[in-house]
C-alpha cells in the first residue's frame, strides 16, 4: 500500500536522506530509529509532504504523492496524518476545538474564520477522546492538560481526519514513562482495532520492540536495518547508532519495567559496594 523508493533529500551539500527505500505491503505498526539526525523526521516529513524530496518517489495504492500541489496535496495530508513531539496544539483554546481542528481540510473558509462545526463532528470528537480516556478534559484549556494529556488530544485531533496512515514524530520524547507508555499504547490501540498503519520516530530500543511490528534502523540518512522486533539484538542496535561496546539500551529507556530493572540493579550494586 505504501512504496519509497530512492527517497533522497539533500540541503546544500548535505544528505539529511539517501536513497531510503521502504515497502508496506498491508496495515502495520512501524517503529524507526536511530540518533538524532540520522533522517528520521525528514523521512516523515517527506510522507506527509511537509517537505518535499530532492528525488525519488513516494507511491500510496499506485498513486504517486511525491509532487501533488493544492487541493490534492490538502487531501493526501488528510489521509496522511502528523502527529509531533511538541503536539501543536492551540494552548489557549478548549481541548475539543483542537480536536476539531482535524476537520480543517473539510471545512469551508468562512466556516474556519467563525468556528462553525456541524454537532455530528462535536459528537465525535467527543467519541475518540473518550476513547482516548481524556473526554472529561474536553471544555479545558489545552494548556491547562499534562503534556501526556495532550500527546493525546494530539492524537485524537489526527483521528477526525479519519487517515489512512498516522505519522508520529517523537510522540513520546518530552513524556515522562508513565505517559510515554500511555501514548504507545494508544497508538498500538488504534492500529489493532482500526486497521491503520502507524509509523513512530523512536529513540528506544525496547519501546519499538514492545510496540512495533517492525523496526527500521537509520543511519547517516540510510536506511540499514529492517526487521522484526526480535531480529534488533544489541550488536545490531550498535551498529544503527555507532556506538561501541559501552552501549547500554537501559539508558536510554523510557519503559517501566526496564527501568525498574536498572534501579534494582543499581541498588544491588550499591549494597555490595557498601558491606565490601
């Protein structure tokens, strides 16, 4: 269903990606890695056509979205939804009014200028963020929200565009690990029981192994691994992020049961250290 090939963006001289190269055969859930920089985003952005690629192709069912403009582009980032690590959100406005503005690619002009929406978009909105667990925050400030609360308006604001394929940019990289595990739960959720392939930015190993039915590595802009879950051994992850024996995946974890195990770990460690 969805095909990249060659995909490259370069700025200036660099090569922020080169000649990425990805095939979705059916609804999935998508985890890629790698260290800052290594492409990541740009790749995302690229799908979504927040950015456009220096060459290649992007191909969804056959249709090549790689140079849409206007109304077309609109309807494929209606199908293509972002979801980003800061969440973009309209701190000052109520919590349901972000998750309206979903249908902004819907509505006429002066519809947007008066926020006029039909009652049947209310109810829905209302509807996913139940779903999501946060209807009750739905007259708040979307400031007022924890910053899990609003990864998940965030969320609920790219399901009312009713999207084939959702994007998340680092969804949980400002979240503390009881909200990460919140979040990724919701988007696992959301493609089980709605058949839409989600594709996640992750820092962490086992949060993609958790959560993920593949995993992409990159690295330097390439992709260089592509697998299952289970294939990302430690050796592997070393490669994807150049790091050497001194590597630890519990260092940069952000799930509760492993760090759970570190601190129990750790605390061993200082016990010995004290009756030495």
């Amino acid at each position: 269903m969805l095909r990249i090939e060659k995909l490259t963006k370069r700025f200036g001289a660099n090569v922020a990606v080169d000649a990425a190269d990805l095939t979705v055969d059916k609804p999935c859930m998508i985890g890629i890695i790698g260290r800052s920089g290594a492409g990541k985003s740009t790749v995302l952005r690229m799908i979504n056509r927040l950015a456009d690629a220096t060459e290649g192709k992007i191909l969804f069912e056959g249709r090549d979205v790689t140079n849409l403009t206007g109304s077309a582009k609109r309807a494929w980032q209606a199908e293509c939804a972002m979801i980003f690590q800061q969440f973009n959100l309209v701190p000052r406005m109520d919590v349901v009014s972000n998750v309206l503005h979903g249908t902004l690619n819907k509505r006429s002009t002066f519809a947007t200028m008066f926020n006029l929406y039909p009652t049947e978009d209310i109810h829905r909105a209302i509807e996913i963020l139940d779903r999501l667990g946060i209807a009750e925050h739905a007259p708040k400030r979307a400031e007022a929200l924890s910053g899990g609360q609003q990864q998940r308006v965030a969320i609920a604001r790219a399901l009312m565009q009713d999207p084939r394929i959702i994007l998340a940019d680092e969804p949980i990289a400002s979240l503390d690990p009881m909200n990460a595990q919140t979040v990724m739960e919701a988007l696992r959720r959301i493609h089980e029981e709605d058949g839409r392939t989600v594709i996640c930015n992750l820092h962490t190993l086992d949060t993609a192994r958790r959560y993920c039915d593949r995993v992409i590595g990159m690295r330097a802009g390439r992709i260089v691994f592509d697998g299952l879950p289970e294939q990302l051994t430690t050796a592997m992850a070393r490669e994807i992020y150049g790091a050497d024996a001194s590597f630890s995946e519990a260092a940069t974890s952000t799930e509760l049961e492993t760090l759970a195990r570190s601190e129990a770990a750790a605390a061993m460690i200082r016990e010995a250290e004290a009756s030495a």
